[in-house]
C-alpha cells in the first residue's frame, strides 16, 4: 500500500456537485488515513481543455490508481440537451406535417449525434490516454471506471475501455478498498475488461455501508476545485441520508442500481457534514437519495433528521429532495416548511390512478393530494415541479382527462404559478421492468444497443408508442410552437382543450379491470 497514489477524475457533464467522487474519496481515506489522493472534476474546466488538464494533473500526481465517475450518458431529455432539444428534433422529424420543419428536425438530430457520439468518444479517449500517460509513471497502474452512466450501460460501455479496466455497477467504496488491499474483487460488483460480466450482475444488491459525515477539511485539500462550486452560492450543493429504493416502477433503475434495501445514514453524520459545508457559506442543500421518504415507514427518520437540523441551528438554509408525496403527516409538512424546503419535485407520472397501478409506482394519487394539502396548511409557498411522463403504458382519452383534473387540483393547492408540470418521454433503459415489456410486446428484440442513436432505434427508445404517440407529437410540436419557455403547461393547455378535464374522482379510482390488467401489462 505504500506506494499507492489514487486520483479520482470526473468526467465532463453539467457541473452539479460531484458528490459520488467526494464520498469515495473519504471513505477511502478513512480506511487509509496516509494514502496519497486527489480529485480532478472535469466539469468544471472548458471543454476544450479537459485533456490538456488531465494529463498535466496526471504528470503531477502519478496516480497508481485512475477512478474514472462518468454520470450521464442517455440523451432523451424533455428539453435543453446536448446541442439543442432532443424531443423537438426528434418530434419534428417523426410527427411534423410540415417538410421544412421535418427538415429542421432531421438537422437537428444530426447536429445532436455528431454532439451524443462526439462525448462517448471523448470520454473514451479520456480514459484510455490517461491511463497510458499513468503508466508512463507507474508501470502497473489501473483503472476502474463507475458512475450513474456506467451503472446502467455497464455492458455496453465495456466494449471501449481497455483491457483490464475494473468496471463498477453501483456503490464503488468496498471494491475501491479491495483493489487498494490488493484482495479479490470475486465478491464485488463489477467485473474486469475482457472477461464476461456475471450474468444478472445489475440485480445484484450491494452491501451495506454505514455512512458516515464526510470530512470536508480533507475533501478541501485535496480538491482545488471545491471552492469553484461554493463561491456562486447558487449551487444546491449535495447531501445523502439514505441509499436504496424500495419500489418497483416499471421505467426506473434504481432500484436496482442502489439495491431494494434502504439504509439510513445515522442522522448525527448527516448534521455534521452539513454544518461543514454551512460553515463554508453552503445554504442551499439537495438530499440526493433516491426518494428522501421512500416509505411511511421512514416518517419518523425524517422528522428526526429535520428536528436535529433545527437544533443545529441551520436556521437560514433551503433544501430540496425528490419526495413520495404520500409519505407525509401534518408534522413532518410543518417540520418540511419551518426547515426551509424550497422546492420539491413529484414524480407521479400520471395523474390517474389506473396508470400509476400499471406502472407500479405504488402511489395512491388520492393520498398524494391529501398530504399536498398538509403541506399548504403547513405554509408552503414554494416551487413544486410534477413529473409527467404520458403514454407510458395504456394512455388513452379518458387517463388524459383524468391527469388534466388531477394537474388543476394541484393547481388549486399550491396556485397554478407554483405548480410546474414537467413533461417527459420515457427513455427506455436496459433492466428495467419497461424493457421487459417492449420485449413481450415485440417493440425490441433481445441484443438491441440500448446506447445507439440512429433513427430506427431511438424512435422505439423514446417510449411514445401508438396509438397515442402520434397525438402526443402533434401537441408537443404545437406547444414548442406556441411557448416553448412554459413547455409543460402549454402542453397542459392544449390537451386539455383536446380531451377536457374528467371528475377527479374519477381520476383517483382505479376499475377493478386496470388492477387484472397489471399482472399481464408488465411482468
């Protein structure tokens, strides 16, 4: 061990806080307190300078050990990707009547391959010439290369790394720490360039790891970069309380990148990192798990957190989390509020109960508005965004009706300017229950490239199948048209001019035919 040096690179994406990293390089130096480390982010150096910055930090430092964090890599966003909108090119090109605006789509979708296929092949090249710069110092240098991109294409993205790079799947700490040891990685998940993954590698679950408060001191010295992030004093900055996700929505994968069983991070680590980044001028903090209530069972772990931040005496800050809406009472919606959440977002999907049993999110829509209410009596005045994502499975007239009622009593709760409907078009991911049935369905064939962007394959990976899929396009393009900087309500707006609004009791039931019909729309 005494000769080991790691750096831990970032490769280049949206500069949010680059939490992964910074965790596991504390993990690391708290099992070994004297190993040499140092984190580069990438994403916060020019584009045009990133490999120039990583070799000159590779010549300094002389890592033994590369660790490589790549975060995204899927392209189909609801607005703003790489090079332009990827759901208006793509819209335009399979829905417009129009010949000049198909034309304008297909060379939007150009201009957004050339930038899609431009990062892979860059981070690629990355990885491999920073490994062949560290071996110019230490012959046997290596690399493992993790992250939320490489978690999910894990056996797709092996086919470009080197041979005898370490591939992780999910939480990187314990193989990190074996690999540095110079122990077997048998029992890790992961698997090594050139051989074959282990067959269902992904559904794995990862160990548990009790986490505790990150110590910023050392993260400060050994990241120039930290304070780059903190100076803005815009930035959400990050902060775990839990991993793993109990649920089973037929579109997500994090349940089984994260693992079903939920860990509690002990809430007197938690406050402890926090008060470290509040002494550094931090206000604004995201809770980055999965869900910060992923279950009622969790109520009382939240308002235990909540209550030890008060007593803390982080009285000015404002926070922000994915929420499960029905996991709240009137307490915890006080304690949300007095604490200074600020925005929360919901991703429900649909609006009507039906869908949502289909898809199994395991929400109950009824009590979703219930607990929204609590938080409104509680004095939220905040942003709420709602996550929509439309014919995902079995939409139709009547479930669009009933996601438009649902939307306006949302409305009617927090004020319709409060209240931002998201709108997003799946992007079909590998090992996911909606994989599964767009095979039982024969929309994809068993071998597809999950990663590929040509026509043929994207037009079946952005989930808008018909019969739908043509009236979804239609409204979408018009919306773009009409107003494209409030997309999501526009979109509202003119689906509910389409179809109306339906009672919203009737949203909030789901008939006795859509509960049979789960068994057999998604296995």
């Amino acid at each position: 061990m005494s000769d080991q040096r790691v750096l831990l690179v970032r490769l280049p994406c949206n500069p949010i806080f680059p939490i992964g990293p910074i965790y596991l390089a504390d993990h690391l130096h708290k099992c070994f307190p004297a190993l040499p480390q140092r984190i580069l982010d990438l994403a916060a150096v020019p584009l045009l300078d990133v490999q120039r910055v990583l070799l000159e930090v590779i010549d300094q430092f002389r890592p033994t050990l590369l660790v490589f964090s790549w975060r995204d890599i899927q392209i189909y966003a609801p607005v703003d990707g790489r090079g332009g909108n990827p759901l208006q090119n793509s819209f335009e090109v399979f829905y417009s009547a129009n010949p000049l605006k198909r034309l304008r789509g297909a060379i939007g979708g150009l201009r957004l391959m050339g930038s899609y296929y431009g990062e892979l092949w860059r981070n690629l090249r990355l990885v491999r010439r920073g490994l062949r710069r560290a071996r110019r110092h230490n012959p046997g240098a290596r690399v493992v290369i993790g992250g939320g991109a490489v978690s999910v294409f894990y056996e797709q993205l092996g086919r470009g790394l080197p041979t005898g790079s370490v591939v992780s799947v999910g939480e990187g700490e314990g193989l990190l720490e074996k690999l540095i040891r110079g122990q077997s990685l048998a029992g890790e998940r992961c698997y090594v360039v050139g051989e074959a993954p282990r067959p269902g590698l992904i559904h794995e679950q990862p160990a548990g790891l009790e986490k505790t408060a990150c110590d910023y001191a050392y993260i400060e010295a050994i990241w120039p970069q930290l304070n780059w992030y903190l100076d803005g004093g815009d930035f959400y900055v990050g902060v775990q309380t839990k991993r793993g996700c109990p649920h089973n929505c037929c579109y997500c994968v994090y349940t089984v990148v994260e693992g079903k069983a939920v860990r509690v991070n002990p809430i007197a680590e938690v406050v402890r990192e926090m008060r470290q980044l509040y002494d550094r001028g931090v206000r604004g903090f995201w809770f980055t798990d999965a869900q910060f209530i992923p279950a009622r069972r969790y109520i009382d772990d939240a308002k235990e957190l909540l209550r030890a931040i008060q007593a803390e005496g982080l009285t000015d800050i404002r926070w922000a989390a994915y929420i499960r809406a029905d996991n709240l009472d009137a307490e915890l919606a006080e304690l949300m509020v007095a604490t200074g959440m600020s925005y929360f977002e919901i991703g429900i999907t649909s609006g009507s109960q039906e869908l949502v049993r289909k898809m199994r999110m395991g929400y109950n829509l009824r009590t979703v508005l219930e607990n929204c209410r609590l938080l409104a009596a509680a004095g939220f005045r905040e942003h709420v965004s709602v996550n929509y994502s439309f014919n995902v499975i079995d939409e139709r007239p009547e479930t669009i009706r009933q996601t438009i009622a649902y939307h306006r009593e949302l409305e009617r709760i927090f004020g319709a300017d409060k209240v931002e409907p998201a709108i997003f078009f799946i992007g079909l991911q590998p090992h996911t229950h909606l994989e599964q049935y767009a095979f039982d369905q024969g929309m994809l064939k068993p071998g597809y490239d999950p990663m590929s962007l040509m026509p043929w394959t994207a037009r079946k990976l952005l989930w808008n199948p018909e019969p739908m899929g043509r009236v979804f396009g239609r409204i979408c393009l018009e919306a773009f048209e009409r107003n494209p900087a409030d997309f999501g309500r526009t979109v509202m707006a003119l689906l509910e001019r389409e179809y109306g609004v339906a009672p919203l009791d009737q949203a909030l039931r789901a008939p006795v035919e859509g509960r049979q019909a789960l068994a057999t729309a998604v296995r």
